[in-house]
C-alpha cells in the first residue's frame, strides 16, 4: 500500500494526524539532517499500522516534506 505523508521536521511537539485514508500529516522533533527525520516518519507509520519497521519504506521524496511511502502489510 502506499501511503502519503506531509513531514514537519524539527517541530516542538511530536504529531501523526491522520487527514484521510492512508495520508498523514506528520511532525517531528528530529531535524531533517543525516536522515534522522526520515527515520522517525518511518517508525511513526509502522507503528500506525502495527508492521515491523522493515516493511516501511520512504520511495520517494526523500529530500522534500512531501514524502510517498510503501507499507508492506
């Protein structure tokens, strides 16, 4: 399944809202550097659809807010 996320990297306050099915609105506290952001959007979203962290993977967008996302389930 593919998933749509908008990230907000280096925010005060952690959040995951769900804006419509399989779109996300995501903000963290990691700052976009050395892939940290990335990361945490990805244990974000497995833990959303509670499969492992090996089933998420960042396709495209990788540098941009607007991320696609592949889940595995």
């Amino acid at each position: 399944m593919l998933v749509r996320v908008k990230v907000a990297a280096g925010a005060r306050k952690e959040r995951f809202i769900e804006l419509m099915e399989h779109s996300f609105d995501i903000h963290v506290k990691e700052k976009a550097e050395r892939n940290e952001a990335n990361r945490r959007v990805e244990i974000l979203v497995a833990r959303h659809y509670r499969v492992p962290e090996k089933d998420v993977k960042i396709i495209s967008g990788h540098t941009r807010a607007r991320k696609t996302i592949r889940v595995l389930k």
